[in-house]
C-alpha cells in the first residue's frame, strides 16, 4: 500500500539489540584483545545479529509494505471463463552470480538466486536458458494446499541468502565442473523448495514439506543430467570428478527426526545423456543439529570441509582435509571456534582462516593458519568487536608469498554494523594496511557489508551492500544498492570506487582477461552486465539481460504475421523477442543498452520513416530507436530530471509524431532530438505525465515534497509552440495532491465534449481520490467522479467500451456515456486495466493487481454486492503489476498480457508529493501471455 508520509523503518529488521555487554566497548580497538567485552553475546543477542545477516533478501522495507494477497477463498475462479496460458517468458529476478564455463571459448553462466540458470556466449547471447518453470516440471511436486495453483517461487542458493559468517554457512550453492566427460564444464546448484517463500510441497517417500534438490545440468545443452534430493543441502563442489554436497536437517523444519547432517560425495558414469551416480563416501558430523560452514577445493584432489557444533555445546568447530576421490581423511582437527573463513596459502603449505566465536564466547574473530600437511593451528591474530564477512588470500603486493585479506563488520553500541573495514596482513598475521567504508552518517542501522573479496593484478577488489542511498525512494531494498572499489595491494590506496547504485553485485565479481586488460564482470541486482576495467575502473561493456519487463509495445518486426514483444523494465535497455517463439529459451531479435531502467515504451513514426520509431523513457534520457533493429536513432536529456515517461503524437500538424516529456516542466522534441519548445520549467515543480489530442498537450503539475509555497494546477497547451491556452489552479489549502502517475487522459472517447474531454486524477486527504473531466478547449469543469480510496491512490485512467474508467487502490469507477458515475470496491489493488471480449462476447474489464491478473463482466460495476467476485485469476503464476491487452497473431482475438511492474519509477513519483511505495513480492517474474477461454 502507499502513504501520503513515509515511515523511516529499519532494512535490516532486528527483534532484539544486543545488550549492555557489548555495548560497554563497541568502538572499541578491534586490534586490542583486552577490549573485548566480559560476557559477550547470549543465544537471543547472537541470534538477532543472524537473523538481520540471514534476511538480508527478504528486508523490511523503507517504505510501506503492499497488501495482503486475497484470501484463500477469493483465489478460486467464481464465473465461466478461465486464464489460459498460451506463452510466456520468465525473467531473471535477485542476485546473480557469473562465473566462467570451461571448455567453451569465453562462456559464462549467471546464476540468479530467483530460479533461473542461464549460459551467455562472450557476446552475452544466450547459448542456453533454464528457469523455474523447466525445473519446476522436472521435479514432477505437486502442492500440499489444493487451493495452490501454478509454479511457485524457490531461491537457488546464491545470493544474501547464501551468504553469512555470522551463521553457519558461506555462499557455495553452486559448482563447475566436468561431469559427464564432454571437455565441458556442467553446473551443480541447489534450489531451495518450499521455504523462503513458503509453500507446502508433497514430495515422494518423505512427509516433509520443503526439501533442496541439487540439479546438474550439461554445460553444452543445459539439458538435466542429474538430480538429487536433500533435506536442506547448504554447499556443493566439484573436485575432479567427483560432485560433494553438504546437507543438514539443521535449517528445514519439516526434516524427519532421524536425518544427520551428512556430507555425500558422487561419481557418475554417463550413458543415454543421463548420469548415473554412485555415493562413493559420507561424512557425519557429530551432531543432528551441526552446521556445514566451509567446503573448499585445495588441488590435488583434496578438499577441505569444516562444520560446527550446536549452539547449546561449548565446543567450536571441526576442519578436517579429505582425498575427494575416497574420502580418507588427510587430517582431523577440532577448533575452538567455528571457522567461517577459508583460503588455500600454497607457498606456505598453509590453509588460513578465520575462527568467530561461538553464541557463549567473546565478539571476536581470530586470523589462524593450519598446517596443510598435518592441521598445525597457530593464532596469528584476535580481533575483537569485529565479523569477518569475507576473505582472499592472494599476492597482493608482488612478493614471493600470498597476502590474507579479511573484510570484517564493525558493530556499534546496539549491535548494528556501523562500518566496513577491509584489512590486509602478512604471512604472521602483521598488519600491512586498512579501508574503511563508514556508515551513511544519517542511517542509524547496518550499514555497508562486504561480501565479495578478490585480487589479481596486484589489486584487492571489493564488492559490498552500501548504505548510501538506504531508504531514499527508488532504493528501499537491501540488494538494490551496492558498493564496489579496486585498492592497491601494497598500501590500500583506493584506485577507483562505485557507490550507490545497482551498479555491481554487492557479492560477485568475475574477473576476466581480454582486450581492454583485466577487467571486472559483475551483474547488478537489476540484471544489468557491467564490465569495468580493473586498473581505473572505466565501464568498457554493459548489457541489460533478461530483467523484470514492465513496460512492452508490439510490432511485427519479422514480417512473420505475429506481432514481436518490444520490452523494456528494471534492466538498462530495450529486448525484442519474437512473439512466435516465446518459451524457456525465447528468440531474442534485438537488444538495445540505455542509460537507465526503462520507465516507460511509446511506438510512433517520430522521424518521417513511414514507419515506427520505438519511443524510450530511460531515468536519464530519451531514446528513440529503429524498431527493426534496435539501432539508436537519437538519445536526448537535458538533466532536468528523472525521464519517467514519454507522450508520442502529432503537435504541429505535419504528419510525424513529437515526443513530450513532463520533468520539472514540460518540453517537446522532434525525432532527432531537437528541443521544439518548454513549458513552466521550475526545479520546485513535478510535473504528471501529459496528453496529447487536438493539437493540445494537456497535463497537471503540483509543488515538490518540502516546498512550503504550495502550487498546484491543470492545463492545456498549444501543442504547436507550447503557449498556455488555459490553467486551472487546485485550492493549495487542500492536503492533496494531483495523480503523476497515468494522471491524464484525452481522446475521444472521452463521454464529455463531443469528444474534447480530458481526464485528470487527483487524491488528498480531505477529498476522496477520483478524476475530473474538463472541456479541452476551454478547461470547463464538466464532470467528476469521486470515491472511497485514500491519497495519491488513483492507477490508470483509460476508455472503456462503456465509459471512461479509472483504476485505483482496492477500487474501480467510471463515467459512463451517458454522464452517471459509479464505483465499486474489489479485493485486488488494481494497478492497471484493460478491455476486451469474452469468447461469448462478454464485455470484459481486466486488472492487474499487486502481483496478478484478474477479470470482471463490466457490468460489475452495477452489481448488488459491495465486493463483486471476479471471474478468474491468476493467483500463483507469474507476478502481474502491469498489462497489455493486445491481438498477438492477428486471429481477431485478444491476448492479455502480464507483466511486472515498474515499482522503483512508481516508487519515485510518489516520493516527489510525498509518499513512497515498496512491494515484498517474492514472486516469479516474467511476460505471461493468456487466452481468455470459457471454463
């Protein structure tokens, strides 16, 4: 839901804070073992810290949450027709991680912690794609609740998710290697089912509810090769030839009473494109209720696995070092402390680590070495008031030996992370030097956590969760915001550094050697590729990939007699898919790079071409694009603010469509660019998005959020020179504000006027939301339609065949042709809507909600009950905030089309009057294509 005033509430949600022994000496010297506080952490204060850490991808917002989904009553189809899907395309959705494919001339694949597996040739094409519906289906699950329709969401094992050294595991839910012998390497993962987000699944031969399964797919097809179920599988490797997965019913509620947490190694023979597994050995840890922390290759075929004891024991940890191949143990050691940490030193015969107490000891960590022959422990050093989430040893400063590197989280006096610090030491443990990143002076939570170390080139690169936009609209998510720097390895000297942005993963970063020298691979939460080189940090490559589409247009680019998909979203850039090949692996026919996410998509001749240019609303600039190929005909900005949305018609008479773009003012432009003229520029307004019709460009503006002199008004231009025709003022004394979201209409269809009616929303706190119509011409009053809903909660204005609607929150209205005006409450929270006929010619309104799609007779408007039920959804397919209904295939039948929505750009303008706006959708997100067909 929105709010006309925001609430500043914790990203990092804590149940607790820690208590008085901590906070004694919280900034105290990490470097100072007499600092360390007496009593340390109890179960509950170290729980707390786990929990913030643990969450990390599933944070409170900012903002305000949305609201609950229909009950489980409502979810049931009430009419005859039904939502069938005819195609659809998922998208890539959370963190992804890169990593390379051997075998293969430059390959990569991204793993993204939302479900889907993709291998990308060194053109960033795609060679293969799997995504959770493809899996879903392999794993033949059906739900527990009967009610549960579609595929649900599950997480891969990447991501913030995967990721803790406060808990008992280290990000290593993915693994390379050759598996069936094809000179390829295959990927293992693991997919966590029917957990985060919960969703009851009945699985053969077990009672549990939620499980992991560990796939392997065929690095050349992506085909299936292999798969396994386990209770709750924590991290997999693959040393040569031989596939280890640690799992542990510690974490998975449902995990029969006997389980063990158990380390299972598999080697496989190959025959009908198949694997064929043997269990060659098995590691139990001494405890149900143990965790598996480190999995870690060493070379010549050994690996290094370490787990620790329950909370409720005094005793830390085990390492132990083992022949991958047979499982014999090199050696065995117990440890003092967890270890959460691990990193081969090869010249030295050394593994280093670092050791974090437990829940009964100090907050402290120690650096320790072990002895890769015999397990030989030596402290090199105690760090207290200090986690180490992250560490690389490597040659940092062109020595004979490697460099350990531990980034550590500094708590504060309440248990909040009020700094990251990186420090390098030598062999002995000796301080060589440090970086900090310090906490946003004006956040008061967890601020920046490094979680991504690594080095080449004489230089250490950081990747890390940064605070500095946290809690500013259009970044009220954790992951949305990272951090990235290259220092030098022998003084810590920043070299270059990123902040405040999706520009980078705040985890991964591949590093990779090609024309421009070492550079830096790294794909930002919005599934944009960034490519930096390494020795300045230059962005010499950048590619959107399959984002979150919010926005679409479509064109028979193909001449194929189906209209293609032009899409747009959270990604920076434009994809062309061809709508008669959708599907797991879609035909991308172009791809286009933008400035920033993509706000809104217009298709219109804007040059003279006797055909469409595609239109593009990118953050910072306008695009306008051939829509053959995707080849920019011009891109224009003139920093005047957030470019969010764009208007496309015919202002001047000439026959080619302008562009209108509504900022701080309004302005108009030709296809090439050219500035043709400017309305009401002034940095303390915000204008809505505009209307063209009758040679007139209408729209509304109001004052900033924190002006004081309040201004707010509606109007109507001169299209040809922007010359104001009329302006009506709204009573500033009212606590409204205007609709800048889809807040204009105009057309003829418009019942008002002889069709020179316009349409403007509005909302406040003394005036219930609605729209007035007024005469085009002249800016008469001619009629309005008021309701129930709070402020700024007015979605979509659009025509209908029976009046002019407009969706708002929990509400449809509508002026009808003959001037009356209703409304009526519904369940959903339609965000936008659309028309068309049912297969028995039904008159058919259709909304987009708070994550899908539902369908009504337009006649529900008139019905008797104050909540109409709706004829069908699409409760638990794909997450449905937007929509196009549109004839794909040219059969006189329209297809409805969902698609996500665009909340960081919602979330922007509201914050520009005063409110803000944030989803906790975990969904699966993509382009769903539907029938509507009787039931």
């Amino acid at each position: 839901m929105t709010r006309n005033r925001k609430r500043l509430t914790p990203i990092l949600a804590a149940t607790a804070v820690l208590a008085v022994g901590l906070s004694a000496t919280a900034f105290a010297d990490p470097s100072d073992p007499a600092a360390a506080p007496a009593n340390g952490l109890t179960a509950e204060q170290r729980a707390d810290i786990e929990t913030r850490f643990a969450s990390l991808g599933d944070a409170t917002p900012v903002g305000e949450t949305s609201a609950a989904p229909e009950s489980e009553a409502a979810q049931a189809a009430t009419g005859n027709l039904a939502f069938t899907e005819k195609a659809s395309l998922e998208t890539d959705n959370g963190l992804g991680a890169l990593a390379e494919v051997g075998g293969t001339h430059g390959d990569q694949v991204l793993i993204n912690n939302w479900g889907t597996v993709t291998r990308l040739d060194d053109d960033q094409e795609v060679v293969w794609r799997r995504t959770p519906s493809t899996l879903w289906t392999e794993w033949n699950l059906t739900a527990v609740r009967p009610w549960d329709r579609g595929i649900p969401a599950f997480r891969v094992y990447v991501g913030t998710s995967a990721t803790s050294s406060v808990g008992d595991y280290i990000d290593r839910g993915y693994a390379l290697g050759d598996l069936n012998g094809d000179g390829v390497d295959d990927i293992a993962f693991i997919s966590m089912v029917g957990d985060s987000p919960s969703y009851g699944v009945k699985f053969p031969d077990t009672k549990m509810t939620q499980a992991t399964f560990v796939d392997v797919l065929d690095g050349r097809t992506g085909a299936t090769i292999w798969q396994q179920r386990h209770t709750n599988a924590r991290m997999v490797q693959i040393v040569d030839g031989t596939l280890i997965v640690a799992d542990q019913p510690n974490g998975n509620r449902t995990a029969p009473a006997d389980a063990l947490a158990r380390t299972y190694a598999y080697t496989f023979t190959t025959g009908g494109g198949a694997l064929t597994a043997t269990n060659t050995w098995t590691v139990d840890a001494a405890s149900r209720a143990s965790s598996w922390n480190v999995l870690e290759p060493l070379g010549n075929g050994r690996v290094a696995l370490s787990w620790s004891e329950p909370a409720s024991t005094q005793q830390g940890g085990h390492l132990m070092v083992l022949d991958a191949a047979t499982g014999a143990a090199v050696w065995n050691v117990a440890t003092p402390q967890p270890i959460r940490n691990l990193g081969l030193d090869a010249r030295r015969g050394l593994l280093a680590a670092t050791e974090q107490a437990t829940y009964t000891a100090d907050v402290q960590y120690e650096l320790v070495t072990f002895g890769l022959a015999d397990g030989a422990r030596t402290v090199l050093g105690t760090r207290v008031n200090a986690l180490p989430t992250a560490m690389t040893v490597a040659d940092i400063t062109g020595g004979r030996d490697a460099e350990y590197v531990v980034a550590e989280a500094l708590p504060d006096a309440i248990g909040y992370m009020h700094a990251a610090q990186i420090r390098a030491t030598d062999g002995r443990g000796a301080q060589l030097w440090t970086y900090t990143v310090k906490r946003n002076s004006a956040w008061s939570k967890d601020g920046p956590l490094v979680f991504g170390l690594h080095a080449a080139d004489g230089t250490v690169l950081a990747s890390w969760l940064d605070d500095t936009r946290k809690g500013e609209a259009g970044a009220r998510t954790v992951e949305e915001i990272a951090g990235i720097a290259a220092l030098s390895g022998r003084d810590g000297e920043v070299r270059w550094e990123k902040r405040g942005g999706p520009i980078a993963s705040p985890i991964y970063a591949l590093l990779e050697d090609g024309h421009h020298g070492t550079t830096v691979a790294t794909v930002s939460v919005d599934q944009t590729r960034h490519v930096y080189r390494l020795s300045d940090g230059r962005e010499v490559g950048k590619t959107p990939l399959y984002g979150e589409f919010s926005q679409l247009v479509t064109y028979d680019i193909n001449g194929d007699g189906v209209r293609d998909l032009i899409t747009g979203g959270y990604a920076h850039g434009v994809l062309a898919f061809d709508g008669a090949h959708l599907g797991p692996e879609p035909k991308l026919l172009w791809r286009a790079t933008t400035a920033g996410s993509v706000h809104d998509l217009e298709l219109a001749d804007v040059t003279g071409s006797s055909r469409p240019e595609v239109v593009v609303a990118a953050s910072d600039e306008a695009v306008v694009l051939d829509v053959r190929d995707g080849d920019v005909e011009s891109a224009f900005g003139d920093g005047n603010g957030l470019v969010w949305t764009v208007e496309v018609g015919d202002i001047d008479r000439d026959d080619d469509a302008e562009i209108v773009i509504p900022t701080d003012g309004v302005r108009a432009y030709n296809g090439d660019g050219r500035r043709l003229w400017t309305y009401g520029a002034d940095a303390d307004l915000v204008y809505a998005d505009v209307a063209i019709a009758d040679d007139s460009v209408y729209g509304m503006y109001v004052t900033r959020q924190g002006v004081e002199s309040r201004r707010l008004a509606s109007f109507g231009l001169d299209g040809e020179r922007g010359r104001k025709r009329w302006s009506v003022d709204g009573d500033p004394s009212l606590e409204g504000t205007i609709s800048l979201w889809n807040g204009v209409q105009a057309g003829d269809t418009l019942p008002f006027a002889d069709g020179h009616g316009v349409a403007f929303a509005f909302g406040s706190t003394a005036k219930d939301t609605g729209f007035e119509v007024r005469d085009g011409r002249t800016g008469e009053l001619l009629g309005s339609a008021g309701g129930t809903s709070g402020a700024g909660l007015a979605h979509q204005l659009t025509s209908g065949p029976d009046g002019f609607w407009q969706a708002r929150a929990a509400q449809l209205a509508r002026i009808a042709f003959d001037g009356t005006t209703s409304a009526k409450l519904v369940i959903a929270n339609p965000f936008a809507i659309g028309f068309t006929t049912g297969p028995n010619g039904e008159q058919l309104v259709v909304s987009a909600n708070e994550g899908y799609l539902s369908m009504w007779e337009t006649s529900m408007l008139e019905s008797p009950n104050t909540y109409p039920d709706d004829l069908d959804s699409t409760v638990a397919q794909m997450e449905a905030w937007n929509m196009a209904v549109v004839d794909l295939d040219g059969d006189g039948v329209d297809e409805v089309i969902g698609l996500a929505h665009d909340a960081i750009g919602y979330d922007l303008m509201l914050d520009a009057v005063g409110a803000g706006f944030w989803s906790s959708s975990i969904g699966r997100e993509g382009i769903q294509v539907f029938q509507i067909t009787a039931a």
